[in-house]
C-alpha cells in the first residue's frame, strides 16, 4: 500500500504521510519522528537525538532572531494601522504573480508545474495573512475583512492542489482500461495469499478507488493545514513518561493505604485495565481522567482526521495508553514475504507484516462501533478504522469532514470486497454485517446524500463557491463547472466586493488549465469568464495584465471587442489619458498578437458614440458650447495616431465627430476636432497607399473622407472669414471726434483760436488716415470672406459635402448628416455672402450670387428651403433696388 500511496501523493507534489486510509495501501512507518509536525517542541521522539548547541550559540541565536522578529512584527503592525483592510494591498500581487507564472509555464507539459506554483503562491499569502491576524489584538476592527480573506485565498490554494492531483492521475490513466474485470486485475500475481499485494493492484488498475483515494489524501492535507494553525498547541501537552488514568490509581492506592479521598473519589472501578470502565457499568473514573480521555480522543480522532497515524499513536504511548496505540493497528493488511518464491540461496525468512486475524478485529471493532456505552469520539476513531459510516458521521461536522467519511466509507468497502473475493484465505473468515455490504456508495450517491442534508449549515457551506467547483473538480464534470461558473458571472452584485476579484482569478486560471489539457469543450464559457475576469483586473487598476488573457480569447473580433472596452474603460476612469499611457497599452497590444489598428478603431467608435438619433439644430447661425464629454470625445481620436498606417481611421471618424457638431451648430467643437488632426495626415495617406499599391487613386472610402475633411475645412475657413470681416466691419470702424463732426456740420470754427482750428484740423486728417487704413482692411478681408464661402457654395466634384463616387448603400448615417449638413450650411452660406456684399454696397456681385444659387450645374437652390429662398430672395431684391437708384445697370 505504502508504494501506491507514495505514487497518488506524489502526482500532488506533496511527501506522502502515513494515515488509516492508506488501510489498503501501506503499513505503519517504523520511524515515528518524520512528521509534518517535524518542528514541534513539545513532542520528545522516542529514539531522536537532537543535537545540543552551547550557551553562546545559543545566545547569538536568540539576539539574531529576536532582531529580526521585531522588525517582522513592527512591519506587520504598521499594516494594521495604515491599511483600510489589512493585507489586501500585498495579496493583489497575486494578480501580477498568477499572470507570470502563466507565462512562465507556456509548455503544455508544464500545466501541473503551473498549478504547483498557483498553489505556492496561495500558499505564500495564506502564512502572511496569518501571521498578520495573529499579530493583531482580539477584537480588532480591521481584521473581519482580513480574515474572510485568508479563508478566501485558502480555497483557492486546496483547489489548485486538488486539481494538480486528481488531473495528473486522470491523465496519466487515460491510456489504461479502468474498467478491467477483477480477474485481470489479479492476472499478474505470483499468489493471491497478500492482502497488500492485491491492494497494490487494485490501486494501480481500478482509476476510481485509486482518485476516491486522491481526494481523501487532499481533505487530509487540508485538515491538517488547519489543524496546525488553529489546534498546534491545544492537545499536545502530555508529557513524557505519563501514567494512563493517573488520578484513578492515585486514589486507588490511597484507599489500599487507608489515606482518606474526597468525594469526588467514590464509586471508582475498581481495576485499572483497559476494559475496567465499560466492564464496571456502575463505576467510573476520576473526573480528571475522564476529562483528560475525551481531550486525548479528540485529539486523536483530529490527528487521524489528518492522516496522521503515527503521531495518533505517539499521543496514545505518551498518554500512557499504549493500549489505544495497538488498537489503532488492527485495520492493517496482512503481507508474508516468505509465501512467495524466493530465489535467495540463504532462504533468509523475514517478518510478516499487518494483521492475519483483521477480519475479526474488524467484526469487533463494528460492534463496539454500536455500543452506546462508549463516547462519540471513541467510537468515531474505531469506525473510521472498520467502515462504520453511520458511527463515523456524528464526529463530522463539516462539509469537508462528511466527504471524508464517506470516501472512507467507499473506499473501504471496495477494497474489502475485492479481498474477500480474490484473497486465498486458509481458514473461514468473520461475516460482516448486512448494514455494512448495504453501503454501496458511489462519488455521484455521496455528493448526492451531502445535498439532502437536513442539516442548515451543512447544507450553506455546500452552496459556498469554492466547494461547488471542489464538487465538479472530483466528479470529472468539466463542462458542468464551466456552465456553473459562467452562470455566477450574473450575480455579481451578491458576492463580496474584495472576494470577488480572488474568485474570478481562479475561474479564469481554470477555464484556461481545462482548454490547455483538452478538458474545456466550450470555447463561449471560456471566453465569457476570461472577459469577465479582464474587465475585472481593469476595474482594479491593473490594465497591464489585460492583453495576455484577451489573447486567450479564440476569435480575433472578440479579442478586438474585449480589448476595445478595456480601453474604453481605462479613457473614462482617468480624466485625462496621456498619450505616453496611450501608446503603452497599444504596445502590450501589439506584443501578445492583437490587431491594434482594429482595437483602437473600436475604442474611438465607442467613445465617440453620439447615439442612434441624429440631432441638428434648425437655425445655422446658432453657437452651442463644448462640453466636457465632448472634449473627451475628441481627445479619443488621440488612440488613432499612435501609428500612421491608423491615419485614414482617424480621417474616418474625425469626420464623423464632426459632421454631429456641424449638424449641433457646436463650431468651437468642429475646431477642436479639425486641430487635432496632424496637417500632414492627406499626405501620409496618399504616401503609404503608393507605396503599398503603386497607385495614386485613393480607396474609394478613403476618398470620399478626404473629400469630406476638405469640405469642413472649407466651411471652417469661411466660417473663420466671415467672423474676422464681421468684427473689423462693425465693431472696429474708427470713430469721427467731436471737432471734426461739428467741423463737417459747419459749426463756429471761427470763433475758436488758431491753435485750436489747427489742432483739429490734425484730428480730421488723423481720422481719415484711420478710416483709409480701416477701409483697406475691410477691402482685403472682404475678398477673402467672398472668396472662402464661394468655396463651399462652389465645391468642386459635385458640390460641398457631397461625394465624387456612388456607393452601392445611398440612405446610411453619413449620407443622412452629408445630405442635413448641405441643407442647412449651404444656404446659411449664402446668406453670410450676401450680407458681406450689401454691407459692402457691392450689389451687382449680389445678383452674380442669385446666378450662382440658381444655376443648375451645382443646383443649389434645391438644398434651400421655401424659407430661406424667401430670406434669400429679399437680400437680393433690395440690392435690385440700390443699383436702380444709383443708376447701374443690373
């Protein structure tokens, strides 16, 4: 048995411990000091020399340690006082740690060296958060949240191991029949005279007893990481050379000797025998003692709960109860060396091993199980030894504890009827209860039982996260895990806000282990977890970690999507994302295979979503102010020039921006967006299309964005003109002095000094300097206006804001902005024309302007409404009207 334990713990990574469900598997280890309690001061080995140091290493020793003890603990207290939540801040590096060691183990036959290291780094939180909570005074205020904590990151470490167990065992038996009939599995023996023998082959042929095993050896493990933290000091305090029942034969031999007792002494038995206190019915032991056993049976029953057999026993030898040690060896399987064929010349005989008559020790031991005469604890210790379920259960409060009982259960009874049918036994063995061959037990029947608890509590801890997965991990039900964990993705808000990010963790860390072994059938749960996951490190602050498991994702456009929204989520949770950041994020992109063109195309429509409905303003002469969620809308385009060849996306959706603000009459915000873009973006895009085509003709797509993008350019421009002549036109026209007005009126100039006439005369000249100056001006700005909005009235290729190439879909959202925008800029365009050329008396131009509009090449009368034909139409008549009064021709 030793051997096929030592194998199943060793696909665990853990040194097998010698435990009472290894009944089947291995005898006692003779050596009683190698422990997982190796380091434990209160045990004296029997046979173990410890080697003394000398006073002064031993003071060096103390002063080394004491400093350093210090200075660990004033560490830990400075925690406790500064941290909202101890602890926390250091176990978020799990993120960054589960992330390399994902790197680090890329190989596929490294997957169970990547769960080793998941469990380490658990492992390494869990002591830290310990010691951290120990550190802390009782009541704490902080620890709560702390301590929910350490429990958290405990889960997550027993999972990893118990996947590292049960799915190396599984995979290394996928190419072994688990099914063999039992005569096959036999077929191999020299004789069937060892009980440990055959066990050996049952564990190595029969997969489902060999991982029922597994898993009672990880609750074992389990129970004995929490024994050690919680219980370490609490039952080992029996010294060496200790008397069983010593308060009993004290007043014993006080009443031989005629020494007077106390009350409480009476009615002792009257033998000190092992079997003095269910013999003597109606006596007792001294109250100490009593007390005493039930805490050395507890003790002994939580060290067997641990897999730990030998320190069990040592507790029994030093409690002076060795009898208790030697009951403790009745379930051991029988193995003669010496009934096999031996090819030795010397014919050396050797020591059998294990118990011949276990068959009666057994069939006793049942009974007692039923004896109501005994304690709980006693009668749990024999029945976890023989099989007795119903008798182990009352010392089994948890969820864990009644697993482990049943898999004892289960196991036993296994392996006791594959010996009872194959074994060559000499002599008629014990029959063995009905109620015992009735426990037919399955993993499928146990989970079962466990889910129709009637006990609350029980049944609570069975709902808890962590055990549902533990649950589907031991039932092999991998595509049943996956469609649990991704229906938890919904009740996000029901979870813990500081567990939940652990739990995600260790979602997504299984859906990936599962797709790498070829266990994950369902690429859509596996994604639906790893995106939930992502979004979560990105919530947490941790964007760095995204791009290596949005990589993972099977299909480019969804790696796009969840990438995209990373991003997004990055750009709304910072006020102002720079572009160093920017860039940053794109490389880490770029770095695990994404397509950064197509994310940071996604992450600009997204940002810059105006929503379904196209909203415009009805009168083109309004001013709308830039908002701040317009301003992060424009700074959005700053995703696409990170790179040149993303220049024609950034055209694209500048264009985009801007036609919703033309239509919003928001100028200051079109120009914003229009500075943004470099100057140089049409020739960069005309340089890389040539030297990737060798053509000169753009994409139709690209195009028509250029041309739209020259269109609000022209607009903007004219926009620009009209404001500059507007200014200079109306608000900065020189003003006449009060000497020059009366001068030009003829007023009493004569009774006024000649100095006086002179200096006014000075200021009549000095004003019509100003109004030449100021007029020359007007002239230069007037032209300029005139000239920039018949750009857009005479646009090239069709007219403004209309494309030179058909598209085979004429009724899309940019045609409806295109087609809103030449209703309304257009004329207003018009209108701004005709009001420069009647300030400026320049009324034949004005009908060179009614020309224009009505001429049907660029046909823009048809873009104007009966209303502002009408406007149009009385600025027109009335400079008809000037020239005929000033006598020209029109």
């Amino acid at each position: 048995m030793k051997l096929s334990l030592e194998k199943s713990s060793n696909m665990m990574g853990a040194v097998s411990l010698a435990s009472p469900n290894r009944h089947t598997m291995s005898l006692m280890s003779d050596d009683l000091s190698h422990t997982i309690f190796e380091g434990d001061p209160t045990f004296t080995r029997i046979g173990l020399a410890v080697p003394r140091k000398t006073l002064d290493e031993t003071r060096v020793d103390l002063t080394v340690n004491n400093f350093s003890r210090k200075k660990h603990n004033e560490e830990l207290m400075s925690i406790l006082l500064e941290e909202e939540v101890p602890g926390v801040e250091n176990v978020l590096e799990l993120f960054e740690s589960f992330l390399q060691t994902f790197q680090s183990y890329g190989a596929e036959h490294q997957v169970f060296n990547q769960c080793a290291e998941y469990e380490s780094k658990c492992g390494e939180q869990v002591t830290a958060l310990h010691k951290l909570i120990q550190m802390a005074p009782q009541g704490h205020s902080k620890l709560a949240q702390a301590q929910e904590l350490e429990q958290e990151l405990r889960f997550e470490r027993d999972t990893w191991r118990l996947v590292a167990s049960l799915y190396q065992d599984r995979l290394n038996s996928e190419f072994q029949d688990s099914e063999m009939e039992s005569e096959e599995i036999w077929s191999g023996l020299d004789d069937a005279t060892s009980e440990d023998d055959l066990v050996r082959q049952l564990y190595e042929k029969n997969a489902i007893i060999r991982q029922a095993q597994l898993v009672v050896d990880w609750l074992e493990q389990r129970a004995a990481d929490v024994y050690h933290d919680s219980h370490y000091s609490q039952a080992e305090f029996y010294g060496d050379a200790v008397t069983g029942w010593e308060n009993t034969l004290h007043s014993l031999t006080s009443k031989k000797r005629g020494l007077s007792t106390d009350n409480v002494e009476h009615n002792l038995v009257t033998q000190m025998d092992p079997d003095a206190p269910n013999r003597e019915q109606s006596r007792r032991l001294h109250p100490l003692d009593k007390e005493d056993e039930m805490r050395l049976l507890r003790s002994v029953f939580a060290r067997l709960r641990c897999g730990q057999l030998d320190e069990a026993q040592q507790l029994c030898f030093r409690a002076g109860q060795p009898f208790r040690a030697a009951i403790l060896e009745g379930w051991k399987l029988f193995h003669d060396p010496n009934m096999k064929s031996r090819t030795d010349v010397a014919n050396t005989k050797e020591s059998p091993s294990g118990n011949p008559y276990r068959d009666i020790w057994k069939t006793m031991s049942w009974k007692e199980c039923e004896n109501v005469q005994l304690s709980v604890e006693e009668r749990s210790i024999l029945a976890l030894l023989c099989g007795h379920l119903k008798a182990l259960l009352p010392a089994c409060p948890s969820w864990e504890d009644q697993l482990w009982a049943h898999l004892r259960a289960m196991i036993d009874h296994c392996v006791e009827k594959e010996l009872r049918r194959c074994v060559n036994y000499k002599r008629q063995l014990q029959v063995l209860p009905d109620e015992y061959w009735n426990q037919q037990l399955t993993i499928e029947s146990i989970f079962s039982t466990l889910a129709a608890s009637r006990d609350k509590t029980l049944l609570a801890q069975g709902r808890d996260q962590y055990r549902i997965i533990q649950r589907y991990l031991i039932m092999d039900d991998v595509d049943g895990l996956l469609e649990e964990m991704s229906s938890w993705l919904s009740k996000g808000d029901n979870w813990s806000v500081h567990l939940r990010p652990h739990m995600l963790r260790l979602m997504a860390h299984l859906a990936l282990f599962f797709r790498r072994i070829g266990r994950g059938s369902s690429d859509d749960l596996i994604g639906s977890i790893l995106e939930a996951y992502v979004l979560q490190l990105v919530s947490l602050g941790r964007t760095d970690l995204a791009a290596v498991y949005v990589a993972q994702l099977p299909l480019p456009e969804d790696q796009i999507r969840l990438y995209a929204q990373c991003l997004v989520m990055v750009e709304e949770q910072q006020e102002s994302c720079e572009d160093t950041e920017r860039q940053r994020l794109l490389y880490l992109a770029h770095q695990v295979g994404l397509d950064v063109n197509a994310i940071a195309k996604q992450v600009v429509i997204t940002l810059c979503n105006q929503g379904d409905v196209i909203q415009h303003a009805n009168d083109a002469s309004l001013q709308v102010a830039t908002s701040a969620e317009d301003e992060r809308r424009i700074r959005s385009l700053s995703w696409l020039l990170m790179d040149p060849s993303m220049r024609s996306q950034l055209l694209i959706q500048a264009n985009t921006l801007m036609r919703g603000y033309l239509l919003r009459r928001q100028i200051d915000a079109v120009k914003l967006t229009f500075k943004l873009i470099p100057p140089d973006t049409l020739k960069i895009l005309s340089e890389l299309w040539e030297s990737r085509t060798g053509l000169t003709d753009l994409p139709t797509e690209v195009a028509a964005a250029t041309r739209e993008y020259l269109s609000i350019q022209a607009y903007i421009d004219a926009l620009d003109a009209f404001q500059e002549w507007f200014a200079r036109f109306h608000h900065s026209k020189p003003k006449k002095t009060e000497a020059s007005v009366q001068q030009q009126r003829g007023g009493a100039s004569a009774q006024l000094s000649f100095t006086e006439n002179l200096l006014k005369e000075q200021h009549l000249k000095q004003h019509q300097v100003e109004m030449l100056r100021w007029q020359a001006a007007v002239d230069s700005l007037t032209e300029t206006a005139i000239d920039k909005l018949y750009n857009v009235l005479l646009f090239p290729d069709g007219g403004w804001m209309a494309d030179s190439v058909q598209f085979e879909d004429e009724d899309t959202p940019r045609q409806q902005q295109q087609q809103l925008l030449r209703q309304s800029c257009i004329p207003h365009a018009a209108l701004l024309l005709c009001n420069i050329l009647t300030s400026t008396h320049r009324h034949s131009q004005c009908l060179e302007l009614a020309n224009v509009v009505a001429s049907e090449q660029q046909s823009l009368y048809k873009v104007c409404s009966a209303e502002q034909l009408a406007q149009l139409t009385k600025h027109l008549r009335q400079a008809y009207v000037k020239l005929l009064d000033h006598g020209e021709s029109p």
